[in-house]
C-alpha cells in the first residue's frame, strides 16, 4: 500500500518506528507535515494540495495529529475521508478525545467505567458538584490539557473552590472528577489496534505526585492486562471511533475507570517497556483494513426522503418480548435491525431467529413514519407552525 503519515515531528521517535515498520514491510510511506496541506473544494470532486501541488493518490493515512493542530489537522483528515482514503482514526474521533469533556459525554451511555466527573459553570455550582463527585481530594482538570498539565489535585473543598474560579476567570473550563485513591498513583495505558490491545503498561507517578504520565516522572513497567481492563480498552476505542489508541486507565476498586483514550498515543515508552513491536502491530492493521474507508452511516443512510436511522427500545410492555426478530413485523413495516443492543454486547447483523427480550435496543433503517409509531412517549412534532400568540411572554406557575 501507499501510506501517508500526518506528523509535525518526522524524527521524533514514534513516527520513525512507523515509517521503518511500513518500509520494512514493503509498503511505500511518506511522512507529511499536516500543516503543509490546502483543502481544496473548488474542484467537482474533494481535493487536496500539499506544499501547494496536488497530493498524488494514496491507500490510507495514519494522522498523529498534535494538540496544538486539532482544528486544522481534524480538516484535513476529514478531506481523506471524503476521497474515501482510508484512516484507522476517524476525524471525529481525534476531535473528540481530545476534548475530556466530549470524550466522557460520549462514552458515559455505553457502560463503561469512568471515574464520577461533571461540570459546572456557575460558582453557585460548584460545592454540590465536588460533593457530588464524593467530596475533596478531588481532581480538577482542563478539558484540553495533555501530559499531566492542567491536572490538579484539590485536598480541600475550599482550595478547589479557589482553584476552579481562578481557571474559570482566566476563561478556561474545568472538569470535577473523583480522585480514585485506591490507584495509588498508577494507571494502565492500553495500546488498542482494531479490536484488541497488543501491547499495554502500568505506569507508576514518581514519588508522591499522584499523575503517572511519563513527562511528569513516572516510570512504566510491561503488565499482563486483566481481560475485563482489555474489554473496557477496545470498547473506549471503538466508540470514540479510534482503530489506533492509547486508552488510560485507573484501576478502581469496582474495576478499569477509563480516565482518557489518546488518537496519537506516543510509543516510545509502551514498546521500550514491553520490547514488543507495537508499530508494526499498527501498520499491519492498516493493510489489512485499506479496502474499508470510513463511512458517515447515518449521513448516507439519511438521504433517501422519508428514510433513517433509529434506535427502537424493547420495553417491558411491548408486544415485541418474546417474539423471534423475523415475526416481529419489521419487515414487512419497511424496517431493517442493523444491530440488537442487549446489555453492553451488540449482534451485529441479528438474525430472524433472535427472541428479543425487554430492554433490547435495536438500532434500524428503515421507513421513519413506521419507526416513529413505535418509539413510544416521544413528543410528537405538530406539522403546521401555530400563530404567535396574543400575550407571548406571560408568567407561569413555578414547577
Ligand atoms: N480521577 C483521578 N484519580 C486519580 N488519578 C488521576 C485521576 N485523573 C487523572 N489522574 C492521574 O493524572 C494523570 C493525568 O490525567 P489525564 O486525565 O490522563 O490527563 P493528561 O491528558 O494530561 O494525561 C493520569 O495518568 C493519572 O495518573
Ligand atoms: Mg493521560
């Protein structure tokens, strides 16, 4: 394959080991400044320039997109993705683990552990929100920080306080998160590549500092992953829609406590630490996946008028329980199960002969006039704009 790799840093050491473990398994690489780039859309058809000349044609990209990049560099990926050249992490992907916030939003519908976070703007907010979280020690983070930086423990409410308003006056925002103490300084970084982890480490904070990360001092030791920290691992991974990651974990006293999933995991520390050949790892997944660029599903599946996507829940009531998929009467309805949704495991592709169950979710094509019938308590929306009316701002009685 012809394989690009997006990076600021050729000679720093990750992208040299990916460039080497693409060359050396026959592969043509090169590595382009993500910032040298021109999205060009004047065309009839989704372009791109680099160092102003236009980009010849390649197989798939690897982005290694740097923090300070993200807007321009999230573009320029995305541009691959409209010329249908294949990327193991998507432009959303990047753009939304990079904020803490979003990435935790995300992944706090799919049953993933996650240490207690929130977020709150007002100062009137803000001693609910530490105590909702379970009280100081409590962590205080910026939402874009990276290597530790912008992490901060609080011993006390009252130091907490200080600290969130004097970030909120310099305009940053803040994340409230529980200090997981039973960590004890140590977290495990996961190297996830498709669906699974090939390489992972504990890394352990220097003295008593309580972030583990690298640039802070922290020393890394190869450990065997827990099967139920690999799961938590690749899960993260795929729902942030990142085929290459580093997952950082906690390890909790109920289990993994996902804290953040990296889309350019750095990997001098994992392959010094676990002497195994992560990079190659990378690159042949890369091969293996060239023929799959990434589709917007719900953006191609949404343009037939009348025809979409969405999610019907099996509820205890519906006539539904027990019934096998194919005499459901789906369709016949016009609607197509693409995935059934049972607890956290997904099938893919659910056959006729599944019997749902109540709490089933399953995720449809099909007809959205018969699919909105059967999402119940929905508010319906009313199809003609009503006139303004005679007194449009009245007072209400306080619920
Ligand atoms: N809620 C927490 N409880 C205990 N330790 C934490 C918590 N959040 C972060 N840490 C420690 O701080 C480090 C940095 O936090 P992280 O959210 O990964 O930010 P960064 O993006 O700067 O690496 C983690 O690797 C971990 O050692
Ligand atoms: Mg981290």
């Amino acid at each position: 394959m012809k394989l690009a790799i997006l990076s600021r840093a050729p000679r720093s050491y990750s992208t040299q080991r990916l460039r080497t473990a693409a060359a050396d398994r026959g592969h043509t690489v090169k590595v382009l400044n993500t910032l040298r780039f021109g999205i060009d859309l004047s065309g009839e058809e989704p372009d791109l320039q680099f160092r102003g000349k236009r980009l010849s044609t390649y197989d798939a990209i690897l982005p290694r997109v740097g923090n300070s990049v993200t807007y321009f560099g999230t573009a320029v990926v995305r541009q691959f993705e409209q010329m249908d050249v294949y990327t193991p992490s998507t432009s959303w992907g990047i753009a939304n683990s990079r904020d803490k916030l979003r990435a935790t939003q995300i992944l706090s519908r799919h049953n993933i552990g996650m240490p207690p976070t929130t977020f709150v703007r007002d100062r009137a907010d803000v001693i609910p929100a530490i105590e909702r979280v379970g009280g100081a020690p409590v962590v205080i983070k910026l939402l874009e920080g990276t290597q530790g930086i912008g992490v901060i423990l609080a011993p006390t409410v009252k130091v907490a306080e200080a600290v969130i308003e004097t970030l909120q006056s310099t305009k940053q925002n803040v994340l409230i998160q529980r200090f997981v103490k039973e960590s004890k300084g140590r977290d495990i970084r996961a190297l996830v590549v498709g669906d699974r982890v090939v390489a992972a480490m504990r890394r352990v904070a220097k003295g008593d500092e309580f972030r583990s990360n690298v640039h802070r001092g922290g020393s890394v030791e190869a450990v065997d992953l827990d099967p139920e920290f690999e799961k938590a691992a690749v899960r993260s991974a795929q729902i942030m829609g990142l085929r290459v990651a580093g997952v950082d974990m906690l390890e909790g006293a109920d289990g993994p406590q996902v804290m953040e999933v990296n889309s350019s995991p750095g990997l001098e520390g994992i392959e010094t630490a676990t002497k195994l050949d992560v990079a190659g790892a990378i690159i042949d997944y890369i091969d293996n996946q060239v023929a799959f660029p990434e589709i917007d599903v719900r953006q191609r599946l949404t343009v037939s008028t009348g025809y979409g996507v969405a999610e019907i829940a099996v509820l205890e009531a519906s006539d539904l329980v027990g019934k096998a998929l194919g005499d459901s009467g789906l369709r016949e309805r016009d609607i197509t199960a693409l995935t059934l949704h049972r607890g956290t495991s997904v099938i893919p592709n659910p056959n006729g002969r599944h019997v749902l169950e109540a709490g089933d979710r399953l995720l449809c094509f099909g007809k959205l006039e018969e699919m909105r019938s059967m999402i119940p308590s929905r508010r319906r929306r009313t199809r003609k704009v009503k006139r303004l009316p005679e007194e449009p701002i009245h007072d209400v009685p306080q619920t």
